[in-house]
C-alpha cells in the first residue's frame, strides 16, 4: 500500500478508538516497552501525544522513563526550516500547545541529536520492513539522520504491522523496534 492509502487508512482507525482503549492500548505498550534492551541507555527522546491526533499516550512510558532515572529530552518544531530541537524535560519545563496541538516545551536545555541514545517515534503505520508512515512532513527523517548510527529508533503503533510500505525513499529512516499493545517488531 501507498502512504497516502496508509494515512488515510490508519486515521480513520484511529478515530474508531475510544479514550479508553487509547489509554488501555498505551499502558500495553509501555508495559512492552519493559522488556527492550534498552534500559543501560541514558538518554531518550519522547514525543508528546497530540490528544486531538487519538496517538499513543506517552505519559505512561514519560512515568517508566522517569521512574528509572532517565533524562528525557522533548522537542520543538519549526514549521518554516522542517527542523526539530530537543530540551531536556525538568520540573521546570513549561509545556505549551503550537497552533497544531503539538504539545511543545517553551525553552530549556538544549540537548544535540548525538547525544540522544533512543528516540520513541510517532507514526501512523509501519512494516515488515521498519519503515514507516508519519503525517507527511518529514520531521522525524530529518531528525533521525541527524542522530548517531547506533540510537535506536523505536516506533509506537496501537496497529500491527503492514506487510509493505511501497513508496518508499531514500529520506525514510527505518525503525529498529516497534512496539505495539500486543507485540514487540525487531527490524536488525
């Protein structure tokens, strides 16, 4: 399938969900996400779920991350340069909606892509392969070349997986994990 078939697909999926099984479906997921070898990491970089979106409630993976000492960096979006910056999340960081209800840090400490050592990444679909569908501006791709080879790249889907993603190219970043409320997809 097509990603514009794909976006179109997995919305629609997505507003079928209730509240309740959002929160259910991402208690799942962070519960699978125990079981990663990622914990010796110090690093992880975490999207804020844009509620109007029904994405993966991530404050239960923010509670796990926080709960094992880690430092946990999240992002601003400039929506003219396509570019992403990471802050450190601290007790003091201020969080505020952009006009497209990202929630997004006001400032704080900046922290440069080589530092980060896991990224979870938001997505709509995903396949056999580790690629994946965003919304379509290439935030994430650009974000992710710019991190070291090794950092892994972790995407979170409330769906199972695809079997192929036929438009791909050569900007698309692929996915070493991705977790789901029932299973954990290795793609290395």
């Amino acid at each position: 399938m097509k990603k514009f078939d794909l976006r179109k697909k997995y919305k629609l999926f997505r507003r079928g969900l209730s509240e309740e099984l959002i929160d259910t479906y991402s208690i799942q997921i962070a519960n699978q996400i125990l079981t990663l070898p990622i914990w010796n990491k110090t690093y992880f970089h975490l999207f804020l779920s844009i509620r109007e979106q029904k994405e993966v409630e991530t404050s239960f993976i923010l509670n796990v991350l926080q709960g094992k000492d880690k430092e946990v960096l999240i992002s601003q979006s400039d929506f003219n340069s396509g570019e992403m910056r990471h802050f450190l999340l601290t007790d003091n960081t201020r969080i505020r909606k952009n006009k497209y209800n990202i929630p997004e840090p006001e400032d704080g400490i900046e922290i440069s892509e080589d530092r980060i050592e896991v990224v979870f990444v938001p997505l709509l679909a995903f396949d056999k392969n580790g690629n994946r569908v965003g919304y379509g501006k290439g935030f994430y791709d650009r974000f992710l070349a710019k991190c070291r080879q090794e950092t892994l790249k972790i995407g979170l889907s409330f769906f199972e997986v695809e079997d192929t993603i036929e438009d791909t190219d050569i900007n698309d970043v692929n996915l070493d994990y991705c977790v789901t409320p029932q299973k954990v997809y290795q793609f290395f």
